[in-house]
C-alpha cells in the first residue's frame, strides 16, 4: 500500500525572523489547518521549538494525529538541508549552530528536514506552483534581501556543504558599490531587493531635482510600495526606479542563466508582484546581454503561489521526500 495514502499529509513550518508560520498541507497543496508564534519572543531555541509543538499538536490531532503526517519540512534562514540546522542565522534570536530537525523529531516523533527559506520556495514552486514538471529552474526570491533556489535535473542545488545558491550575494558592482548586510559591497540585494529599492529611492531623489510624488514622504520612509504606487500613477522618477532595478537584476540572470541553462526564472516576493515596470525592464536586459545560444530559451515568470500561502507550502513539500523514523 502507496505510504502517501497512509500517511496523507506534511506539516510545514517557516521560520521567519518575525513570525514563525505552520500548517498541515494535503498533496495537492490545500492548507487544511494553520497557526502562528512570534519568533522573537523566544531566547532559547528549546522553548521556541516547545511552543510550536505545543501550538501544532492540537491541529495535528484535529486532523488524524501524528500517524497521518509522513513528514514536516521547516524553511528557515540559513537553513542547512544535509545537517538539519541553523547556522549562524543573523535575523534570528538564536545564535550559534542549532540543531532543529533533530529537536522537532524529538518531541513529535516525526520524521524532519530543514532547508533555507528560498530553496523551500523553490521546492514549493516545483510541487504545487509554477514549475509543476520542471527539472530545471531558478527561483529568485525578491523580499528584505535577494534568495535564490537552483534545481538542475530535478534537484535541488545544495552543494557540498548544504549552502549552495546564493545569487543574492554575487557581487554585481565592484566600483563603489553598496555595503550589504553581509559584511561585502556591491551585492545584488543590496540593489535588487525591496530594501534595495527603497536605497535606490533615496539616492534618485537626492541626485535629481525634477518634482516626484516620492518628495512628500519621509526619504527614510519610502518603502518599494511607495514606489510603486507612485509609477502606477505615472511618476516618472519612480518608474526610472524600476527600471534601474529591474535592468541589474536582468542583467545578473543574463549571467545565471550562462550557469544552468534554466528553462524558466522564477521570480517570487513583493517586488515581483510589481508586474510590467519591473518585468520589461529585466527582460529587456536580460536580451540585451545573454549568450546567444541561450536567446529565447529561458522563460521569466512570475511564481504561482500565494504569498500568504507559499512559506508553509514550499516548507511542507520537503515532507513528502522523506522517510519514516523506524
């Protein structure tokens, strides 16, 4: 008898910086039941992983108990897949090396893996979204920062010490360029990203004299939404924003693209969501500089799934590959 039939749902949980959100998935990618904690409220990993257990046990039993979850995936900032934990996460209360798939098998007795938050999106992309049949692609994650996940044949890319993939910090301006988080400058988040785009905003309205809606904010304020809503009713200083953005992270996949050959770049996150002003311009560059063996070939798409939904489902299709604790 299929082990899926038996055991016919995953758990997903991501950790985010903020929030921490989980839910019980079904193979078709329907949340039948979901909750949330505050990530921070906890100092110490033990108590943190205790009061989700206590908060999912309830929604577990609601749903058939534990012998009906075949597996719980976990999204989370430096997620480590081979090892199960976190390493040195910088948004996170917890410093250190945490062993938390160990820690969540523990207590529920079911079997965990763990993987950083864009390379769960990607997982969720390629089970339930927009890479459905896809064995090779690139989701590019456009939130606080640039995350990336890259499956080639099928897989997911993890490389040889669980950290493989992160686009976000190729460093695509060597003169001047920005510092980012990291510690480098000139990363791609540091221009790419919402955050990004605010800074970008910031350093527009200061170099340029010519009126913008952008002026009656706050420059510290302005946020990639504000931008938007400014180019959508025409300002022009915000759609050069846009196109700013969108030509270096073309101009970056143009390069990714010479890596692994995609069949599709998949963007995901709020920026994303930002259609046409940041579409045309990547797309525009991205045919300005690839190879031309690669002309044509890779798709750039918008992922399929829904932003209050995609943390818990790209953490939870992790479940479906794994295999009962004996």
């Amino acid at each position: 008898m299929n082990s899926n039939m038996e055991k016919p749902y995953v758990v997903g949980i991501d950790i985010g910086g903020t929030n921490t959100v989980f839910g019980i998935v079904d193979a078709r990618g329907t949340i039948l039941a979901s909750g949330s904690i505050k990530t921070g409220a906890y100092d110490e990993a033990d108590n943190y992983v205790d009061e989700v257990c206590k908060n999912l046990l309830p929604l577990i039993i609601a749903n058939g108990g534990v012998d009906k979850i075949k597996g719980i995936g976990i999204g989370a900032p430096n997620g480590n897949y081979y090892s199960g934990t976190i390493e040195f996460a910088p948004n996170l209360p917890w410093k250190g090396v945490i062993p938390l798939a160990a820690m969540f098998e523990e207590r529920l007795g079911i079997p965990t893996a763990l993987t950083n938050d864009a390379n769960a999106a990607a997982i969720g992309e390629m089970t339930y979204g927009a890479a459905r049949g896809m064995k090779d692609f690139i989701m590019i994650t456009l939130g606080t920062g640039v995350g990336s996940g890259i499956v080639i044949n099928g897989q997911m890319v993890y490389g040889h010490d669980g950290f493989a993939g992160e686009l976000g910090h190729t460093i695509i301006r060597r003169e001047n360029g920005r510092l980012c988080g990291c510690g480098r400058h000139g990363c791609l988040e540091t221009y790419c990203s919402a955050t990004g785009v605010a800074r970008t905003a910031r350093e527009f309205l200061t170099a340029r004299t010519e009126p913008s809606l952008l002026r009656s904010i706050p420059a510290e304020n302005i946020t990639s939404k504000d931008v938007y809503d400014a180019a959508v009713q025409g300002d022009k200083l915000a759609q050069d924003i846009f196109d700013f953005t969108g030509t270096i992270l073309g101009e970056a996949i143009a390069d990714f693209i010479a890596f692994s050959s995609p069949e599709a770049i998949i963007l995901f996150g709020g920026l994303a969501k930002s259609g046409d002003y940041i579409f045309k311009p990547i797309q525009k560059a991205i045919d300005d500089n690839i190879l031309m063996i690669y002309k044509g070939k890779a798709k750039l798409m918008m992922s399929e799934l829904k932003d209050s939904d995609a943390a818990v489902l790209g953490a939870s299709a992790l479940g479906w590959e794994l295999r009962d604790i004996k």
